[in-house]
C-alpha cells in the first residue's frame, strides 16, 4: 500500500517499491548516513535520564506520571510500530545540510526528479552531528529503539525483504536486532518479510532470510518459542504458499505463526486464512470516522478465536505518490483526531496488540520525533500507549499543550509553473483548522491567538482538544491561563502560509514538557 522510492547515495536514480504489485526495485549501493541535531517543534534536551528502578522511560517528560517500563512489559497488551528501513534517522552519515534527506526535502537536490511534486518529501527524522564511530548505522539504531523504549512500545515491526537488496537500507535487520539487544533485552523485534508475488514464485527465499535471525535473542517469540510472522498485504499470495513456508521452516526446527497485516480488513472476508493465521491485522483506515471499523475487526477476530492487531496512524499524506496514474493526494486526519480515535477504538475494541503504522515512513505516515513535529506525536502516543496497556486513562499531574495544524489551507493556491505534477488530491471531505491539545491537572482557560483573531475555551481538567478555524497570514500562538496568568505558552514554529509555492498539506506539530530524555547518549 505504500509506494515509496529507494535512491542511490548520490541522488542519482530513484525506483519506486509498490507494495500493491510486490515490485520491489533495486538500486545502487547506499553507505554511511547520519544528521544533526537540529532545533525542532516541542524540542527536548537529548540527555542521559533513567528511572528509579533503571527503567528508561524519561521522568516528567509526559503530562502523566508513566508506569516503569517493567510494569507496561507485564501487560498482556503489546505495543509495536512498524518500521520501514528505507527512512532511517540517516542515510549517508553526512552532514544534514547536505545530506540524502536535503536532496529529498529539496525539489532541486536530486538533480531535479521531484521537482515537478515540490520534493520527495516534506519532514525528516530529528538529525544528529556526522557520526564517527564505525558502528554509526547501529548507533542510530539504538538511539531510535531507546525513544520506542521511552514510550512505552514492545517492538518493532520490521520489514525486510526475501533476497539481498541492492539498496543496502533493507538489509540491516541484523544490525536492528543487535541495536534491540544493546539498548533493551527486553524490547523486541517483530518479523515482517516481504516476498515474491509471482504465480511461481517459491518460498526459498524467506526460508533463507528468516532461518538467518531465527536464533537471536531479539526476534519477537511467543511464549511456546514460535516466531511471529507479521507480513504486509500478505493476501498477494494464496495461503498455500504461508503453509508451505510454515512446513518448510519447521523441517528446519523452526516453528513459526502469522498474524497477516492485511491491507484493508474490517472484520469480513480473509475466511481462507481462519485455520492459517494466529492473529489478525490490517494497514488500517485513515479517516477518524472509519476508525470504528476496528470495534467490529477485534469482535471478529476474537469471535475466530484469533487475537487482534489494531492499527494507529497519525495521518496519511503522500507528496509523491505511484497510484498509476502519478496523483499525489491525502486523507483528512483531522489534526490530531485521528492518532486518538484510532487508539480509542483499539482500546474500545479490546485490541490484543496495536502496530502503530508507521514509526518512520516519510511518504505516507511517520510518528518518529521529526523536525516538523518534534516530539509531539510520540508524546501524544506514549499516554494512549499507557492506557492501552493498564486499561485506565491516565490521571494527569503535570500541564502541557500541544498544537497541530497545517502550514496552508487546503485549497491555498500553489505555483503551478514549479510544482507541475497538479494539485494534491483530498481523499474526501477536508478540515482546515488550529489544535491545540492540552492537558490539564485542573480547569484552565485554552487560548488560541492568530494575529488580531483571538479564540478561548474554558477547559475541564484532563486531556481537551480544543480547535478553531485556520487563519492564513497569521503564525498560531497557544496558552494556557488560571486566574488571568499564563501558565503554559507555545508558539507555532510553522507560520500558516496566504498562498505556497509547493503544497504542503502535512500536519505539523509541537509542544510539550520542556525535559530530559534518555537517548541523548546514544
């Protein structure tokens, strides 16, 4: 479902991945990678920071006092994001000025092939200084692992192909699991194999990839020591082929089970995998409306005695999209609205587990802390993450505020002389409107300023979303306010545009509890 390109360190060829057809191209060889720090929305101070009992989660960095990272692992419940290779916090250990992400970000740095859609993409990853170390790709790694730690995820899903790839960023699924193994033993990683979709295709390949990691200590196991096989759009292939995989790894002494991560599935259909799969999952929706379709997933799996996967996302939004027909379009996530009525319907739906899709694709939906979103959308994840796993929302003890907004309206007029590949397309009705999402240990007083527009709302205690109409012109400033004095304050750091050169229908992202964070270090 996510069509994505994969580029040679240089920027000199790009080829696309499409998920829908099992077409995964090659390209060549990418080396070394890396960013810099740089300031970004809800910026925390990168440090070393553990708990009283050495757990890593990151003391008064949420709203909430977050139970150990030993009490959320004795929860039943599990918590993974997927992770797509292809977007690691690096690519090219270079400088990020003028690194692989700035020629992506640039719609001339790649010698010009996104020009026409205004960029490849429009975020990045949060970068760090060039790194020297050897083990630079492990390092980021880790660094990546200790903030899922921090917010309370399992794992990782992560996906990686059935052969050795040109693109050298799909082959470091040993280097993740080494990372998993440095950082937390604890902390797992979920295989998600792709494969060949050919009529004739054989299994030969993932028996080789997946017999490969079978014994390390980080791959996700289930109690009775079978592997969790959790691919994606699975359904391209005949259950036949999963069972034949399952009898050939077993030959090998390898038990293994699937949770197949349909692409779409609401509770209906998929009956041939009933007596093949262990659990069920799907890509998800990506309009908050159609969330409630995982009520009714959960209720059906567990009514095929099957657990459920719910999925979260935080938007979908693809700059560059290989629909067929080259058309770059978006689905409305109603700011934040969507992330938490995808995990209010997973909690509602008594979700077994939950795959946050994803952590790192910048062409599709990414919750990693990012330079246009900072740390908000993991902030946002690691409270649903709480409640998720103990069954209670969690009481809050420390105020926050968070914004997510757009940088234009939806129908803001772009140059049609630079981004030449036509408008990006809404996939249904649009919103254009201001969040701010706060946190309240007691009532306040939300205010919303943009220019001479000034908006309140007298907010409960608790979590209150509270949103206005967007006010192009105009850079949004948030606060919080008892008894005529501000207490909590944040400034947009993206200023909502008249008119833009590219369309840039992300949302961005910021606030927070000004803290320190465990993975400085790393």
């Amino acid at each position: 479902m996510r069509p994505d390109a994969c580029e040679t360190a240089f920027g000199i060829m790009s080829i696309m991945i499409d998920r829908w057809f099992g077409i995964v191209g090659s390209v060549a060889m990418l080396v070394a990678c890396s960013n810099q720090d740089n300031s970004a929305p809800g910026d925390r101070a990168d440090a070393p920071a553990a708990s009283a009992d050495g757990d890593t989660t990151p003391a008064g960095c949420y709203p909430f006092d977050q139970p150990s990272t030993s009490e959320l692992r004795a929860s039943p419940k599990k918590a993974f994001a997927y992770y797509f290779p292809p977007f690691p916090v690096s690519v090219d250990n270079k400088d990020p000025a003028t690194d692989q992400y700035a020629k992506w970000l640039d719609p001339a740095g790649s010698n010009g092939m996104y020009a026409k859609y205004g960029g490849y993409i429009r975020d990045r990853p949060l970068s760090r200084p060039v790194r020297s170390e050897a083990s630079w790709r492990q390092l980021d790694f880790e660094r990546e692992v200790a903030t899922a730690v921090e917010m309370g995820l399992d794992g990782f899903i992560f996906e990686f192909p059935d052969h050795v790839s040109a693109d050298a960023r799909w082959n470091h699924l040993p280097t993740m699991l080494d990372a998993a193994a440095a950082v937390d033993p604890d902390f797992r990683v979920m295989l998600s194999p792709d494969f060949p979709t050919g009529a004739t295709a054989t299994t030969a390949g993932l028996e080789a990839t997946i017999s490969a990691v079978a014994t390390h200590p980080s791959v996700y196991k289930l109690a009775d020591g079978s592997i969790v096989l959790a691919s994606f759009y699975p359904e391209r292939q005949p259950t036949t082929f999963w069972e034949t995989l399952r009898t050939n790894l077993a030959a090998q002494g390898i038990k293994v089970v699937f949770v197949p991560i349909f692409l779409s599935w609401n509770g209906t259909g998929q009956d041939a995998w009933n007596s093949t799969a262990y659990g069920f999952s799907s890509w998800g929706v990506r309009t908050v409306p159609s969330t409630s379709n995982y009520v009714t997933a959960s209720s059906s799996a567990h009514a095929r005695n099957k657990l459920w996967m719910s999925p979260v996302a935080f938007e979908d939004v693809r700059f560059k999209d290989n629909d067929g027909a080259g058309v770059m379009r978006y689905w409305e996530a109603q700011n934040s609205k969507l992330f938490r009525a995808s995990f209010e319907n997973a909690i509602t739906g008594d979700a077994d587990w939950i795959s946050l899709t994803t952590w790192n694709d910048y062409t599709e939906s990414w919750l990693s802390p990012s330079q246009e979103r900072g740390y908000a959308v993991v902030d946002l994840g690691a409270y649903y993450v709480t409640w998720f796993k103990t069954g209670q929302a969690p009481a809050i003890v420390r105020d926050a505020i968070y914004y997510f907004h757009r940088r234009q309206k939806s129908d803001a007029a772009y140059d049609t002389t630079k981004q030449t590949a036509g408008a990006i397309q809404p996939q249904g009705p649009v919103t254009d409107l201001v969040e701010l999402l706060a946190f309240l240990k007691s009532p306040g007083t939300l205010v919303i300023t943009q220019g001479s527009d000034v908006q309140t709302m007298d907010a409960p205690a608790g979590m209150v979303s509270f949103t206005v109409p967007i006010v192009p012109g105009t850079t949004p400033d948030f606060e919080l306010r008892r008894d005529g004095q501000t207490v909590e304050h944040v400034q947009s750091t993206t200023p909502i545009q008249t008119q833009m050169v590219y369309q840039d229908l992300m949302y961005h992202a910021g606030g927070g509890i000004s803290c320190t964070r465990g993975v400085g270090s790393i």
